[in-house]
C-alpha cells in the first residue's frame, strides 16, 4: 500500500530530479537544505521581505514534514549529508555561471511542487 501511495504521489508531479527511489521525507530535506544554502546564512529580519519569508518558511515546513515523516536524528544526518552534496554539484556544474543553472532551476521547481502537493503551508 505504502509503495502504491509514494507511486501516485510522484507519478503526479513533473519530472522529478531527485533521485529514483528516495523516500519523500528524504527529498523534502533535500528541498529544505537547497532553499537554506541559496538563501544563505544571514538572519533575516521577519517582514523585511515577502519572497525571504516565504522562502525561510517554505525550508521550516519541509523539516517540519520530514521529520513528521521521520525524526530529528534523520532530518539532521540527512541535512548534513545533503548539505555537502548541494556543494558538490554547485562545484561539478559550474552553476556559478548562470547558463549552467537547469538542473538547479528543475530543483527548485520540483522542490515547491512537492511543497504544493503536500499541501504545506508555505504562505507567511
């Protein structure tokens, strides 16, 4: 049943970059990591934007899932983990050039449609 369920769930979204078989509570801290890394370390005051918050709360909401789905102890081993493959692949595809940014750009995308899929609240 469970395998029936993940299998509805991603046949419903579009082309999916994560990887085939990763459970969703896995892609959801991947999703999480991606929008912290691009937002970066700073501290944003709440308010000050409507994008930042949207995008500090859309990271929350997916740890917030995933640990639902998991535990603490897997969201921060998974974040961990994630958090040095995002570093990889900014480095392997040049994404410091912007011509070089689908697959990030197909992330992004996929990370929000599941979002929306999920129904998490992401609205400041």
């Amino acid at each position: 049943m469970r395998k029936l369920l993940l299998a509805t769930v991603l046949g419903g979204l579009p082309f999916s970059p994560a990887v085939a078989g990763q459970p969703i509570k896995e892609s959801l801290v991947e999703c999480a990591v991606l929008v912290e890394l691009l937002l970066g370390e700073q501290s944003f005051a709440p308010g000050s934007s409507e994008a930042l918050d949207l995008y500090t709360k859309a990271a929350a909401s997916m740890r917030r899932e995933a640990t639902h789905l998991a535990n603490d102890g897997y969201v921060t081993g998974t974040a961990s983990k994630k958090r040095e493959l995002w570093h990889q692949r900014w480095d392997a595809g040049d994404w410091d050039n912007p011509n070089n940014r689908q697959d990030l750009t197909d992330w992004w995308t996929y990370c929000f449609k599941l979002a929306d899929h999920l129904d998490l609240k992401l609205a400041p």
